[in-house]
C-alpha cells in the first residue's frame, strides 16, 4: 500500500473546538491511527520556553522544532524521557505555541514529521492546516467549529478540571487575540479547506460530534 493511498481525514479548527477529542475518538471508533499536530507545535513551544526564549527567534524555534526529541506513547507525550502532556497544556505555552506556529520555517520543519503518521489502516489527524496543507488529499475533510464564548467555557473547565487556575474573561480575550493571530498569519493561516464540510459543535456534545464525522465518512461509501 503506498502512502497516498492510505485514507486521511483531517479534522481542522480554532483553538478549544474539540478537534482533539474528537479526532482521537473518530480514529478509536475506527481502529485508525491519530495525530494532534498541535502538540507537536506545543512541544516545540515547551522547547523554546525552557531553552530561554520568548518566540521571537524564528531560526531558533524552527532548530527546536527539527530537534525534538519527542515520543507518543500509552496515552501520554513525552519529551527528553519526561512525560509532558499537562505541562504543553498550559495557557502560556498555548500562546507562545500560537506564535512559533506562525513561522514558515518552523510549519516547514514539522511538515515532514507530521506526514510520517500516515500508515495503514488509516490516519484521522487534527490542527489547524491538515486539510491544507499537510493532508491536501485526504479523504474527507472537516473543519470544526464553535462559538469563541463556548470554546471558553470548554476550556475554562478543561483547566479547572486539571488543577489550574483561570479566568474566563481573560481566556476568552486569549482565544479571540489567537483567533486572529491563526487566521492572519501569512503562512498556512486559519481557513476551512475548499471542500471541506464545516461542523459547528457550538451546541453538540462529543458523542454527537463524533457521530456526525463518522457518518460524513460512511455516507462517502467508504468502508470503516
């Protein structure tokens, strides 16, 4: 089976759309592989972060993004043998991840990486440009939405739920200000690929969400 005959569907969105839940469960109900691209700029940002830096240095961000030394295994992420996924999900390096993401050296050096998870049965892959960029061909495409004050409280309660402390009114202001900065960037901005099918999940919940992205798949008549 050659690579580009390995079915993809990519689940692009906003940030706190649930894209990430939802691809892992859409990738579980069909015993596929799954990627959430946005770690993996996280990562990068967790890279930079403690290397010193603030994200205003594209080539150092874009070596830190080529260098990492990253591992997805039972369930959680890795970094240097540490186990980091709570630590990528904080709001500052959310932010700082917004801003190392905009670089084109930093998109081109993770392409690659990102295109590697594509194996056999299948990939569901979730970001911001998978159907875009890194996934142009892929199966079926979707681009999931939600209001900016409902993916606030989403996340308001993500990070309440896991110890941290927030406040809605700044992550709201958070998420418009990262909205912008996604949508804007010139390099592989914030957009619904051109077939796309959009799904709002502003008053869905996951399992609903999820069925919706299963059912698009089987209505294409391809088999699970």
């Amino acid at each position: 089976m050659t690579s580009s005959s390995i079915p993809v569907i990519t689940i692009d969105g906003p940030t706190a759309s649930g894209k990430g839940t939802i691809a892992a469960r859409v990738a579980r109900a069909l015993g596929w592989h799954a990627l959430d691209s946005g770690a993996l700029y996280r990562l990068t940002a967790l890279a930079v972060a403690r290397a010193g830096g603030d994200g205003g240095d594209e080539a150092g961000a874009a070596a830190m993004a080529r260098g990492l030394d990253v591992a997805f295994r039972d369930g959680g992420i890795w970094m240097c043998g540490a186990e980091v996924g709570d630590e990528i999900r904080r709001e500052a390096i959310g932010n700082l991840a917004s801003r190392v993401a905009a670089y084109p050296a930093v998109r081109e050096a993770l392409l690659e990486r990102q295109r590697a998870f594509r194996a056999p049965p299948g990939l569901v892959a979730d970001g911001r440009d998978m159907g875009t960029v890194v996934f142009p061909d892929a199966s079926l495409k979707v681009f999931l939405d939600a209001d900016v004050a409902e993916r606030a409280n989403r996340r308001h309660k993500q990070l309440k739920e896991k110890g941290f402390s927030a406040n809605l009114c700044d992550l709201l202001e958070d998420l418009r200000l990262r909205d912008a900065r996604d949508r804007d960037r010139a390099h592989a901005p914030l957009v619904a690929a051109a077939d796309a099918v959009i799904v709002d999940s502003s008053r869905l919940g996951i399992d609903e969400t999820v069925q919706q992205v299963l059912d698009l798949w089987s209505a294409r008549g391809l088999a699970r």
